[in-house]
C-alpha cells in the first residue's frame, strides 16, 4: 500500500482533542496518509519515512467538510422567486411544488449530470462527505429514481417522500400519507439510508410526522427531521421522541426544545445560508451550544431557500450572525457534520480515519471567516486521492 507524507502544514486541524482543545490543532505538523486512511499526525519533525511526499509550504489542512444536509436531485432554478423574496415576499414551503414539476418532466441524464455538477461545486470548497436527499419527485417512479441517482455520488441518502403534499394530492393528504408509508417506501427502502420529514404548516403535521417517521424505521431507515424552520411547532421534539440523528434548521426554538436536545443528543443541524437568502431570522448557535447541545453547520443547497453549494460561506455566516467562534463553526462543519450523519469515519483526521481533508490556501482555519467570499480551499483529497 503507498503512503504519503503531507508535510509543511503550518496549521492540522484534527479535531481530536488529545492533542488539545476541541480541534486538537498541531502547528508546523505533517500527516501520513496511507492508502485511503490517515495513518499518522504530529509534528513535522517527527514525521515518519513514507513512499512519496508533498510540502504544502506553510498552508493550513483541515478535514474535509461533511455537509450533512442537502437537496441536489432537481431540475430547474427558482431566481425568480429569490428575486421576489428579495422586494419583501416572505417564503413559504409551496415553492417546493415548482422544482417537483420540473424534476418529473427531467430526464434521468439531466438529473445526474445536475448532482454531479454541484458535487463538483462541493468538492472544490472542500466537502468530502455530502447527504442527499430526494423530495423532489413525489410520485412511486420519482422518488426511487431520485435516491438512485443519489446513491451514485454518496451513501448518505434520505427518503425524502415527505417534502409537501403534492398538488394531485391537494385534496387527499392522508391518501398521499399512505403513499409514502405504503408503496413509496417500499420502492426506495432499499436505496435509502435515512428517513426525513418536513414538520411545518404547509407540509406535514406532528401526527403525519409521527406516521411516516415510525414507518420507516420500521424499514429500517434511519430518522432525522425538518423541524422549527418557519415558526415554533412540534419537530424538535419529535425528533427528540424517536431518536433521530438531527433536527435541521431549528430557527425558532422553545427553551424545551433546547433542553430536549440536550438531554437526547440530537444533534441541532443549522443551516446558515437558508436564513441568508429568505431574510429570516438566524438561529442562535450560542444560545444552543452553552446549553450543551451538539450544533452541526451544513448547506442545505437546493434550488428555493438557498442555492449555495459553500460550507466556507456558512461557517462565515455561523461566526458573523449566530454566534460561533471561528473554532466552533469548523468544528460543527466537520466532526458535529459526521455526528449528524452518525459516522466515525469521517470529520477528523486520525489514524484509521478515511483521509478526507482541505488544503487551505491560507496559514489557519481562522481564514475561513476571515475571508468570508475568497475561494480557499487549494486542494480537496478524498480517501487519500486529490479530487
């Protein structure tokens, strides 16, 4: 097996905490990479002997970004209603019914090829572990056809049947219920490894929550939750109830749901860049955090409440607008993504762990925030290959 030494690092980020503090940060430091696991860290001077050797000169590495939250299987953009958002109208769940209509009328090949694009995008600004949900299709065909396109670019995927009600159900939506507990389910079960729903007034309610959750754990699937995006309601603490990985957006939070989230340790996925681009309120990281629940940062790119692709851009926004420390939003953007995602694998850089991990052009992690908007990621490696 060939090994390689990356060496010159001005700044390793671990985030294992033996070599201090949470991101267990080594100055003037090398890594040993050995097939497509990390097989060492330390000091440069303590550097073992391998078969082949880079010097980065001084720049930053980091683990790759584990983006634990998004929506890349659609077709057609919503500019338009951006545009509008933009001169006072406030979002709501019904756009979503418009990227469903363009999805079904897509062709499998423009579908890939728009995944494919944006993990692209992904991998640029240093993502080496993305989730991908479907809930853009609706139907039996298009729901199963989305999770097989997902599962083409990563293992994290989420059945996502649970989006909005669709408009050929607007009149039935306890029949469109049965649907994504009954036929649907049983088309994407084996293509899926999380279940999600979406808690909100315009989706679904706590008991269709309830329903289509237990549903699919009973498959087999793992729960996580849309929850508390657009108004306090009953998703934190259902997740919290079922045992979910993650409760992502928690905009508006209720000191009970705080306290739930702390007891369970469902991990709060929040999601900067949705808060960017419908103008809503932010959530406070800080709030969260003192109360010792685990926060993860992630994108949620999708084509109506927030199309970035950059986990750069919202630990920028996480620092400047909830709160964070420069030190907490990388780490919730990497070790607290892999926790949200329930792997240990990835988000840390230590011996066994898969060799994911950003080249900074820039001497500290610090610059991520420091530089909010300068493309910084020089080099993305994925399993120990430069991508």
């Amino acid at each position: 097996m060939t090994s390689l030494l990356v060496t010159g690092i001005g700044s390793l980020v671990t985030n294992d905490p033996s070599h201090g503090g949470p991101l267990g940060e080594i100055l003037d430091a090398a890594l040993v990479i050995e097939g497509s696991k990390v097989a060492w860290t330390g000091r440069r001077a303590d550097a073992p002997v391998a078969d082949n050797a880079i010097d980065v000169a001084g720049r930053a590495v980091i683990p790759g970004f584990v983006d634990s939250h998004s929506h890349l299987v659609f077709a057609g953009d919503r500019a338009e209603e951006f545009a509008a958002r933009m001169t006072g109208t406030p979002y709501s769940a019904g756009g979503i019914r418009t990227t469903v209509a363009a999805t079904r009328q897509a062709t499998d090949e423009q579908l890939t090829a728009n995944v494919a694009r944006l993990v692209t995008e992904m991998r640029r600004q240093g993502t080496t572990t993305v989730e991908i949900k479907s809930g853009y299709g609706l139907t039996v065909a298009d729901e199963a056809r989305a999770l097989q396109i997902a599962r083409q670019f990563t293992d994290e995927t989420t059945y996502l049947g649970a989006h909005v009600v669709p408009a050929d159900y607007a009149d039935d939506p306890a029949g469109y219920v049965d649907l994504v507990t009954g036929p649907m389910l049983d088309a994407v079960a084996g293509h899926a490894k999380w279940i999600d729903v979406f808690v909100e007034r315009g989706a679904f309610d706590e008991d269709q929550a309830r329903a289509i959750l237990t549903a699919g754990i009973a498959r087999g699937l793992q729960p996580r939750v849309h929850a508390n995006q657009l108004g306090e309601g009953p998703g934190v603490q259902l997740a919290c109830e079922l045992g979910a990985a993650a409760a992502d957006h928690c905009t508006y939070l209720t000191d009970a749901d705080i306290d739930a989230l702390a007891q369970t340790g469902v991990v709060a996925g929040l999601l900067p860049a949705i808060e960017f681009s419908t103008r809503s309120p932010y959530p406070n990281a800080r709030r969260l955090i003192d109360a010792g629940v685990t926060v993860a940062l992630a994108t949620d790119c999708n084509p109506g409440s927030g199309y970035s692709s950059s986990v750069p851009f919202c630990i920028a926004l996480a620092v400047r607008e909830m709160h964070m420390t420069p030190a907490e939003a990388l780490w919730s953007a990497t070790a607290a993504g892999a926790k949200s995602l329930r792997r240990t694998d990835v988000g840390h850089l230590t011996p066994g762990a898969q060799a994911n991990l950003a080249i900074l052009d820039a001497p500290s992690y610090l610059h991520l925030a420091y530089r909010p908007g300068v493309p910084l990621v020089a080099q993305t490696y994925v399993a120990g290959r430069p991508v």
